[in-house]
C-alpha cells in the first residue's frame, strides 16, 4: 500500500510502515502492536486517515516513530 500526498510519501510492506517527509528528506519508521501482538499498524493507520486526512496521519505517526526510538 503506497499512500501520497504534497508532504508526505507512505511506504508499507510487511508489517513496517515508512513515511517519508518530502520537505525535510526524512524518513521515519513506524510499526504498532496491540495488546496481545498483533500488528495493527495498517488498520490505524487508515482509520487515521478517515478521520483526520493523510497530512494529520502523517505527522501522528511520526511522532509515534519517535517515541519508538
């Protein structure tokens, strides 16, 4: 699944989610897990995205990639 947008590009592939920022030329990982390990990455990503737009998600889930640092 490739998302796009003027600022950011979303690469996913196997449970790893890249958002790559195009103004600053930086990419971020992101992977998220529930309570009992399953990857739910993808799902709250979209629901993101439906219920706040593609540049809301983004910058969210950049900055649940710094807290997983």
């Amino acid at each position: 699944m490739d998302y796009t947008s003027d600022t950011y590009e979303v690469d996913y592939h196997a449970g790893l989610m890249v958002i790559t920022d195009k103004l600053n030329d930086t990419a971020h990982m992101v992977q998220l897990y529930n309570r009992s390990g399953r990857n739910v990455t993808l799902s709250q990503f979209k629901s993101c995205i439906r219920s706040h737009g593609i540049n809301h998600a983004c910058s969210t889930f950049i900055k649940l990639a710094a807290n997983q640092a």
